[in-house]
C-alpha cells in the first residue's frame, strides 16, 4: 500500500474514532423546539431499527437512542451493528458481505412485517449505515414495504436508483440529510468508496441525483449553525440539531408538508 494511502487511511480513522469519542462523553441536553411534537399513543405498536456507522458502535447513538424512545413509547427500539466494531474501512468496502448482510436484514424484516401489517416500521442509517439501509430497503420482498427510511449522512452514491429500487418498499418518505462540508462522506467516499462501489461524494454530501416527490432532501446550510451543527460528520449526533431536525422525522403525526414546516422552526434549551 503506498505511504499517501496508508496516511489517508490513518487519518479517517483518527477523525472517526475522534468523533465517536467525542459524541460518548458528550452529556445529555434537552430541547423544546415549538409546538410539541406528538408522541406515538403507547399502546402503538413499531419498530425503530438503527443502523450505526462504519465503526459499527452502539454508544455513539445512545442521546439519539434515548429521545426516540421517549417519542416513541410504543415502539421497539434497536441499534443493530452491521460490521466489525472499530473496522472503519474494512466495513465500508466489505461489499459482498454488507450485501449478504442487506439480504438477512431485509429478510428479518420481511418476517416482522408480515406479523404487523399495519404497525408503523422506520429504518434509520447513519453514515456507513445509510449506506446499508439503502441496500436493506432495496433487499426488501416485493411484497413487503418500511414506513419511513431516514438517512442521515449516508454513504451511499448521489445516483443510487432509489425511485426503481428504494421507493416502492416505503410506505411514507425517504428523508435524505447531507451536508458538502462532510468530510467523511465528501473526500472519504471519494477515496475509499462508497456501500456500493462508488469513488464518489456521496449522497450524504452532495444528496441525490435524481428529485422525487416522496424523497425529502435536507441540505445543511449556515442556519443550522445555531443548532450546533457546523456542517461536518459529528455534528448530526448532536442534541440540539436532531431535536429541531432529525427527531421530527420520527414523529408519526408529521407528513411531509409539516415535517418541512417542523425543520423551519427554531429550539430552545431548557
């Protein structure tokens, strides 16, 4: 492996290991965003599958993990692993096994679905793991559809045929979260590639190539500077920004008119 290889690789995985660090011993803060959101009643029944990124970690999530579920009190939820822990490029590029991982997922979704037709089912991929949720979307039966599919940062290519592959197994929206000033999946997707084998930014830096009327695309911009969100790939763990941007996504009285409206609004801490 050439020297400005092994320097590129060290230091993705200096920032990454850095960032996930960061977010642990970060301390929970609380926010209120405007009019309440609505919590799902508990008597609801639903699934809340996360998939984490590359490093393939669950403390990285547990603030994330938390305010779900106390929005969602009826629901099931689980940060599901994909990878080697700690694995970063190992993960990202491991592409038959990400995709015979895709399959079982899809497939243990497939079964869920079948014994709940009707309760609510949101996936939501973080990084690598927006990557995966792509591919486990698109892995679904042609019978069997998720509710929401939320990726926030996903390294997953801007022309991935979502409308062809992805779509058609959501019941609700794709929402999309990116941001161009995120290296890791900006340069990082460049250098190493993306879930499926693209040396490209991705689409959790530059969004989709193709528009649709049920994929939301959620562009950073220097208003989510007040959030804390600075444009980078830490940024999207914070509280302030997911309570105000993120969240909402989650709620299942919000559309897609109100989730846009949900995103214009502004967070208070208390």
């Amino acid at each position: 492996m050439p020297n400005s290889t092994r320097s590129a690789l060290r230091a993705l995985l200096l920032m990454l290991v850095c960032a996930a660090a960061t977010a642990a011993d970060a301390p929970v803060r609380r926010f209120d965003c405007g009019p309440a959101l609505a919590a799902a009643p508990s008597h609801v029944e639903g699934r809340l599958l996360i998939l984490p990124g590359v490093g393939n970690t669950r403390f990285h999530l547990a603030g994330f993990v938390a305010a779900a579920s106390g929005q969602l009190p009826g629901f099931d939820v689980e940060v599901r692993p994909w990878g080697v822990p700690f694995m970063t490029i190992h993960n990202l590029r491991a592409h038959e096994r990400n995709e015979a991982t895709a399959e079982a997922v899809a497939a243990e979704i497939a079964a869920w679905r079948r014994a709940h037709p009707d309760a609510p089912f949101y996936l939501v991929g973080y990084s690598g793991g927006g990557g995966m949720a792509t591919l486990v979307t698109a892995a679904l039966p042609d019978d069997v559809s998720i509710d929401r599919l939320v990726l926030v940062a996903p390294a997953i290519s801007p022309d991935y045929p979502l409308e062809r592959d992805v779509l058609p197994h959501v019941r609700e929206y794709v929402v999309n979260y990116a941001s161009d000033r995120d290296l890791q999946v900006g340069w990082g997707t460049r250098t190493f590639g993306t879930i499926d084998r693209k040396s490209t930014a991705s689409a959790g830096a530059i969004g989709f190539a193709s528009p649709h009327e049920r994929l939301l695309e959620y562009r950073w911009s220097t208003a989510d500077a007040p959030f804390g969100h600075a444009g980078n790939h830490l940024a999207y763990l914070g509280a302030r920004w997911q309570a105000a941007k993120l969240l909402p996504a989650l709620d299942p009285s919000v559309g897609p008119e109100a989730l846009t409206a949900q995103w214009a609004r502004t967070c208070k801490e208390y």
